[in-house]
C-alpha cells in the first residue's frame, strides 16, 4: 500500500502485491490464474519460490527439479524456463571449482564451498570452514535425526 501511494510506482506496488500468486491460481491474496497474473509478478514468484528453496539448504540441482516439477502449479512454464537456463549456466563457472560429496566422503582440512543446511533448514556450518573432525562427528550424529540436504559442497584441491 505504500508503495502504491508514490506517483508513478503503481506497477511496481502492483507486482510486490502479487508475488505470491501461483500460476495455476493457488496462490495469494487474490487468486488470480494464469494470464490474470502480471508478467512482473510471475518473475518475483520465480524469484522468491528459488530464494526459498536455496534458504531451505537446497543445492543447485535441488532448486531445478523443484522448479521442474512447479511449472504450471506455481510457476509459469515460460518464466520458470528461464530460471532453470540461468542457474544452470551460472553453476556451469560456479561449480568449476567445487565438489558434491556426501557425508562419508568428508575429510579434515576440506574447506566448505557452501553452507551446509539440515532438512529443517538450520544452517549448520557456513562456507569457507575448515572441516575438523569434530565437525565430521556432529554433523553425523545430526544426520541421523535431521538430515544434511543438498549435498556438501567443498572446494576442489
């Protein structure tokens, strides 16, 4: 509403208001379906649906099949397009120095190339750490209760 009341941000106030519309007419406040939706505020729901599964601890490869499997739901199929080709040729250099490993494969003095996130999505150790082994018998014992998701990435040697 704010935002609506300074001249010439009626467009802008408009898409801030319905970021949280679903393409197949789910979403919130007004439930608009489809072509109903602003092309603004279809790119703000693509934007705000990978910010929340990136925060939700989810890695890359995560973020796309979640988006994959929202076209037409939440998702317009077009502007989700999009989306994935970015983040998949952003990853192309991000991950050019990084590996996926899985829990068993960590090793002392690896340096985490990403926050690792448990399931609930607590943050549990943050990018560029030095993994101890320490850290490794936490984060085991952690697993068992609320799973690592997304992988751990660490910088290649």
């Amino acid at each position: 509403m704010i935002i609506s009341t300074i001249t010439g941000f009626k467009e802008s106030a408009n898409v801030i208001y319905h970021q949280f519309e679903n393409y197949d007419g789910s979403g919130i406040p007004d439930a608009l379906i489809g072509v109903e939706i602003s092309i603004g505020a279809k790119i703000m729901r693509a934007i705000v649906f990978q910010e929340e599964l990136y925060r939700a601890g989810l890695s890359t490869e995560g973020v796309i099949g979640r988006i994959k499997s929202s076209l037409n739901k939440a998702l317009d199929p077009h502007i989700a397009d999009y989306l994935i080709n970015f983040l998949e040729e952003r990853d192309k250099s991000l991950l050019a120095n990084k590996s996926r490993l899985s829990l068993d494969e960590l090793k002392e003095g690896m340096t985490l190339a990403e926050d690792v996130y448990s399931a609930n999505g607590i943050k549990l150790l943050p990018k560029g750490v030095t993994i101890q082994g320490k850290m490794i018998k936490i984060l085991n014992e952690r697993n068992s209760s609320d799973p690592i998701i997304g992988g751990i990435y660490v910088f290649k040697d």
